[in-house]
C-alpha cells in the first residue's frame, strides 16, 4: 500500500514555492517593460491556488514514508514542477508549443541547459529570468536530494563520499539532515551573492549579473545571450565566471571545509584532489593544442580552453569558444568529458568523478587480485574502505550509465539524427551538461530536433539528474510488489 | 625471477608451427602459377630455421610455469607468430611495408578481418591462402587460450562458463584439459572441412570454398572477392555461410553436446537461449526496416538483415550488403552491435554475451537490492552461483573494454581520423570483428589510414583479442615485484 498522503503533501508545497518564485520575475517585468507581467502573474497564481488546494484536499494516510513513498515523492516532486514550470513560456507565447516548452522546462530544472530559443535577447526580461531560475531551483533541489534523500533510497553508492560523517544513526537522523541541508542552502545563496557582485563590479549590469550568477551556481548554464559566454570576450569576467564554475562543482562539504580554514579536510577529499588535477592537466593538454591549431594568442588560448574544460567537466555547459572548431581530437576529447561529471555533492551532473575514481582505482587492485588470487585487496578512498555492496552498486551505476548512453542514441538516431549528433545530443542530455557535438554543437542549439527528439532527451536528462535509480525503480515489477 | 625456459620453448614450437603452415600455400602458388612459391618457401624456412634454433638454445631453468611464465607465454607468443606471420607478405611484395604486413597480420592472427589490401583478387594465390590461415590458426590459438590458459590465469571471469563441469581440481588439470582441448579442435576442424564441402557443393570452386571455410570458422572475415561475401548473391551460398557463422560463434562445449544429441544440455545454457533470441528478433526488426528503407524484396531483405546481424554478432565481419546505406537507426545499431560479440568458448571476439548477461540481470537484481538491502540476492546464471568476486572482474572487464575504447578513439582522432570513423575503426578492432562504420564502413578498407593509426588499431586488436587483461597486466608494477 502507498501512502499518498505525504507525496501530495510534498508536491503541494513545490507548486506554491515555484508559483511564488515565478513572481520573482514581475520586477524585471515591469522595470524593462517588456509585457510578460500577466503570463508571469498568471503562471504563478496557478501554480500557487493548485498547490494550495492539493494541500487543503483531505487525503487519508499517515505521514509515515517509507522507500516507496520517497522514490514517487522525488519522481512526481519533479513532474509537478516540470509541469507548472512550463506556464511562462506557454502563457507568454515565448514558446508555444508545449514539448517545445516541455524541454526547455527539463533542460532548466534539471540544469542541462540546452535551449529551443533561437533568439534568447528577444525573450522578454522576466521570462528570461524565470528560465534562469529554473535552473537555480533545480541546483538548490539537487542540494536537497543527494543530502537528504538519496542516502536514505539507497541510490547512488556515493552516500560515503557526501555526508560529513560515516553516517547517522537512524534516531537522529532528520535533525543532522536538518541541520546539513541548511547549511549546504546557506552556501549555495551565499556563492550565487557573490557571483552576482563580482559581476557587478566586471562591469554586466544587474539584470545580467544575477542571471548568470543563478545558472552558474546551479551548473546550469543558461545564458541571456545568444553568443552565451562569448558574448563577455574579457578576462576579468570570464576568469570569475570559471573560478565560480569550479567552485560549484566542487564537493559542498569541501568547500564548508574550506570555507571553516580547514585546509587539511579538504585536501583529505580523494575526488577534489582528482578534480584540481584533471582540469590543471587537461588545461595544459588542450591550451597546447588549441594555440598549435588556431591562431589564438596564448593568454586567449588559455582562457578559452580552461573555461570550456571547466564549463564541461562541472557540466555548466557555458560557451566560450567553440570546442568542436579545434580539430577531430579536441572534439572528441570534449565528447568524452561530456561523461565526467565534477564532484559529488555539488549541483554537478553526469557520472561524477567519485564514480569514475572508485572504478580507476578498483581496476587497477583488479591486476593485483589476478595475481595474487588468495590476498584480501580492499578498496580505500578517502581513508575508508569501500564495501563490496557499495562497489557493485557504482560500478552498475556506470554501466547503465552506458546502456542508457547506447539506447537513447539508438532511438533518436531512428527518429532521425545522424550519427555525431545522435550520441553528442544524446551524452549531453544525459550528462546534463547542455552543448554536444555535431548538428547540437556549442554554437547550434536544440530547436531545429524534432518533437519526439526533444521528447526523448527530455527524459534523459531526468534520467540523469536522478542519478538513474530513482526513475528507473519505478518500472521494475519489485517496486509494485506489496512488500 | 622469470622462468625464460618454457617461455621459449613454446615460442620455438609456435614458429616451427606456423613455419610449416606457410608452406602449405605452395600447392595453390604451384596450381595457379601466381608466382609467390619463393616467398612462401623462404617465410616458412625462415620460421621453422628460427623455431628450431630457440628449440635448441640451451636456456637454462626448469619446465614450471607459474602464472606470471603464463601471461608472458600468451603474450610473446602471440608478438612472435605475429612478427615472423608477416613474412609472406613483406617477402613477395603484396604488402610492401612493414607496418602495413604488421596490421594485416595483426587483422589475421586476431580473427578481425580489417584489410589494408586494395584489390585481393589480384593477390597471388598461395599469399591470400596463408592470409586465410592465419585466422584459422588464430581460431584455434583462442580456443586453447579460453580452454586452457586463461581459466589458469584468472582472466576473463567467464571460466564458469566455458568448462563443463564447475571446475577441476589440481591434481588431474592437465589431462582433462588436454582431453577437452583435444575435443574442441576435431570440432574445429571438423566443421572447417564440412563447411568446405557444402559450399563446393553451392557451387565454388575448391580453392574458394577452403579459403572461406577456414575464415568464417574462425570468425575472421577475410575473404578472396573484393566484394566479400556481396560476390556470391546466391541463397545456396549465403545461408550455409550464416548457419556456420552462427555455428562458430556458439561456445563448443555447447555445439559438443549438440553433437551427442544432449539437446537439454543445449537449452540450459542461458547464453545460448540469449544468442538465440537476440539474432532471432533483431532479424526480425532489421529486416522490416531494411525492407521498409530500401526496394530489396523480403528474401533479399532478410537475408541480408540476418547475414549482416549474425556476421557482426560473431564478429566475423564478412559483408553481404552496406548496413551503413540504410538509414541513421540501422547504422547506430550496427555500430552498438560491434560491442556485443557471441559466445564464450567461441572463435568470437568481443565482449560476449555472456558479460552481457552477467551485467543485465545484476543490474537488474540492483533495483530489487535497493529496495529490500537486507536480503542476499544472489545472481545465478546456467543455474549456477555467480560469487561476488566473478562479479567483479566481469563488471572490471566491460569497463576496461569501455575505456580501452574510449582512449583508442580519442588517440584516431587524435592522428586525424573524423569523429564517426574513428569511433568506428576503435570499435571494430577492439571488438576483432572487421568493418566498421564512417570511412572504415563495410565497403571501405584500412589502406588510407596513416601507418601510425594502423599500428593504434593493430594494438587494440591484440588487446581485444587477449581478454584485455592478459596484456595491460604487463604494465603494471604487481607484474614486475618479485612476488
Ligand atoms: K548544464
Ligand atoms: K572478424
């Protein structure tokens, strides 16, 4: 028996919070004139009566949750929001179709960033800022789901690497989850000021500094701009924009560490070590290559090469320059890098490198265990010992990863994309990084796929987002079994 | 310390092997008078000379072979047929240069079939004839590989599945070991000189149906017509070619209970009943959309549809038809399909479906594992246990295969291949199976790549070919501590 109660409970209070942040958009509105303040007042009205009746209707139940209850609570949590998330676009006409809209929803909630806007400057300014915002509440509720929710469904196999701790003891759980998510808000608010100060002072004007302040916390990376970043060709915003990028990639309890001085806790952290070393390595790597191949001066090199490294390992997905126009080996290197993902715990998507590490390290023991077949070779990351459980469930977590990578370039290679674009859309709606390669490049966008082609991504970046278990559960028999 | 002894006294018998072999071309050289009687005798001399020199070196140590003796045996061994394989080519002139010899080898030996050969019919004879052989002797050389060696090196994790009983005990490995081994290769070479005799019957000649039985029994895929199988357009012909393709793909513990009519023996094995099942509803699915996509008529479009499935699931890569000229879907799904290989204990290259399977239905044991965690829910497969340590290495495996391709593709492109090519040519070569897709498509070849991608592809085959880990094991420091 699912109990009802609390998921309606949940889903009530989603609607009401995203209608009220749907007003949020009125100011800007009103201040551009730009005629969107009843599609905005409208969508958020809505949004707010419905959540605001589902929480007067008298469902019986208890407020007891169970696994099964959280699974359809972070599931339909998200539908609903996808749901009323599409009202300003549809009510305003921004984009009047509703897969259109539909896609544009997910890609923002879920913090892709791939956009079916052809002209972004000519979107009106409070619809625009809700499309930001999407993005921001998608990070916000990403923050939520892997510290509060995920370890208690079990889902991820990255639990260990999260928490702070080894992990609670079940009595005191909601209290320290409490206490942790709002800490981890704290910080998330905190950078996004920040962000939108340093911004201010770089010279954008208000409207576009908390813009892209909101997409670059939540790794989202909607832009106001057609060009997206390429638009700001200045180091004293760009070089920001990436330090921030990498900030919001990082492990949120490293960067608590950090922010507390305790500098020894954060280089403790096995998969920040990692992160620094990758971006420092390939930014090397590729600075090299795209100043062999382009006539870029070397400090323009360097900055554009480090930003896109960033911007697709953090799976932000801001465009500086166009990878795919530095040669067959760099694209498919960046192709690659759509499958990393920055760190746990941060509002990143993708695989993640925890998962990656676990994997390289355990592969590695694996020629050791051949070897010597009788010796015990335990697993460590970050001073603990990985449990076998644990083990299985990352390294199935990346092979379905894979399957779902192999599946969705299959379907949408049938509804017509050709092969680079198939797996380049398909990886980056996945990985919920925004730009791919081929015909859904870093400067083409998602508008010219078809309906059932936005459909499909769709799906997968909400795959994605919720590190696949937590969709897929639902469609496997042991889930409806009553006990 | 490495016991050098065994190590060479098998490479000696290995070249005196394949020295006799080479001569065995001479008859066809003599019938056809093509001119390549001398470099066949001098190649062949030149090993046997060679082998038997090694034989008679006095090295000292003893005959033990401990593991690490058996990596190295597999690995040098393999390095040694290949280098002196070469010879025939490089000593008529056929192919000129080394690294060319070195990748057509490589292709033979491999069981891949990717040529760098322009025009094949203008080969002499006796040449294509030893080209045929070395993927015979690379059929055979991966039949005792899976029989005998690895199972004693712990590679692979499939050993479960290729013995017939659970396992032998120490004490009587040698004979029971040389008993099956003994077995698979009557049935080896039986089924190479049935084949032989039912395409004669079709409608070849004998050099041509020789010639083609030894290469699909090998899973190897060269073929004596520029056309490859497209030449002959003839049911009488095609489907003997894909019931034997099927048939060599089969793990031969199962063909062997086949043989004795223990036909429940057949049905047990879940990999077979998968094999089965995946060639039967993709013949299904592909020849609808081939019939759909194309003018062909239904006889024509199954059999091309089922010739091109069951060619690249066995990995033998002969061609019958361009799967890349039909449509976006079917190219994508060919492309997934040269990661899926037959089955173990097979000539068949590739994962294998048995990998495929062990990860399909843990995956979906997971789901059940994150609702109830408390419960062992053990995985079982052809009624037996699958213990967490298979598990593991099974899982470690498909990774490491992901890996391996993910870095091949981006070192292609690297050296200037285009993105689908280079994915495609990685793939086929990993994957041992032949064509591929983009520029190294079914009716293109591998002689306009640059000698450095060619020795890239050449690398990766070896390293498909030996379960991956018989080679990257050498590369890391375990190999090389004493102890
Ligand atoms: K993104
Ligand atoms: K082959």
């Amino acid at each position: 028996m699912i109990n009802f109660r609390p998921i309606a409970r949940v889903i009530a209070v989603l609607l009401m919070l995203i209608g009220g942040m749907m007003l949020f958009g009125i100011p800007f509105s009103l201040y551009y004139e730009s005629g969107d303040f009843w599609a905005l007042l409208n969508s958020g009205l809505i949004s707010i009566i419905t959540g605001g009746a589902l929480w007067l209707i008298p469902i019986p139940g208890t407020t007891n949750i169970k696994k099964r209850e959280g699974y359809l609570i972070v599931a339909l949590g998200w539908l609903a929001m996808v749901t009323f998330g599409m009202l300003p676009y549809l009510l305003s006409g921004v984009i009047p179709d509703v897969i259109g809209a539909f896609f544009e929803t997910v890609s923002g909630m879920t913090t892709t960033g791939a956009s079916v806007l052809t002209d972004i400057e000519s979107v009106p300014k409070g619809i625009l800022f809700w499309r930001s915002l999407t993005q921001w509440i998608g990070g916000m509720g990403i923050i939520v789901l892997t510290v509060a929710i995920f370890p208690l469904l079990g889902i991820g196999g990255i639990e260990l690497f999260v928490a702070e701790a080894p992990g609670p003891t079940s009595d005191k759980l909601h209290p320290r989850i409490r206490e942790t998510a709002k800490r981890l808000w704290q910080i998330y608010v905190g950078l996004t000021g920040l962000l939108c100060i340093v911004l201010l002072i770089a010279g954008l004007d208000f409207y576009e500094a908390i813009n892209h302040a909101l997409t670059t916390m939540a790794t989202g990376g909607f832009s106001t701009k057609n060009a997206s970043m390429a638009y700001y060709d200045l180091p004293q915003v760009q070089y920001p924009i990436i330090f921030f990028m990498f900030l919001a990639g990082t492990n949120y309890t490293v960067i608590y560490f950090g922010l507390k001085g305790k500098f020894k806790n954060v280089w403790q952290s096995d998969e920040f070590r990692a992160y620094l070393t990758i971006v420092g390595l390939l930014a090397v790597i590729v600075t090299l290559a795209v100043h062999n191949n382009t006539d870029l001066s070397w400090e323009k090199a360097f900055r554009d090469s480090l930003f896109q490294i960033v911007s697709i390992i953090t799976t932000t997905g801001f465009v500086s320059a166009d990878y795919t126009s530095w040669g067959n080996a760099l694209t498919m290197l960046f192709f690659v890098l759509l499958f990393l993902g920055a760190c746990a715990g941060s509002t990143s998507g993708g695989i993640k490198l925890i998962r990656h590490l676990v994997f390289f390290k355990n592969s590695f023991l694996e020629f050791k265990r051949i070897l010597h077949p009788r010796a015990v070779i335990p697993l460590k990351l970050n001073g603990q010992v990985v449990t076998g459980r644990i083990l299985t469930h990352i390294i199935i977590f990346l092979l379905l990863y894979m399957i779902l990578f192999v599946i969705g370039s299959i379907v949408v290679a049938a509804l017509g994309l050709e092969f680079t674009t198939a797996v380049g859309a398909t990886a980056t709606a996945l990985g919920n990084v925004g730009p791919g390669i081929g015909g859904v490049g870093p400067v083409d966008n998602f508008a010219w796929l078809s309906p059932p082609i936005k459909f499909v991504l769709s799906i997968l970046m909400l795959l994605g987002r919720l590190e696949l278990f937590t969709i897929l559960v639902l469609f496997t028999p042991y889930f409806w079994k009553s006990n």
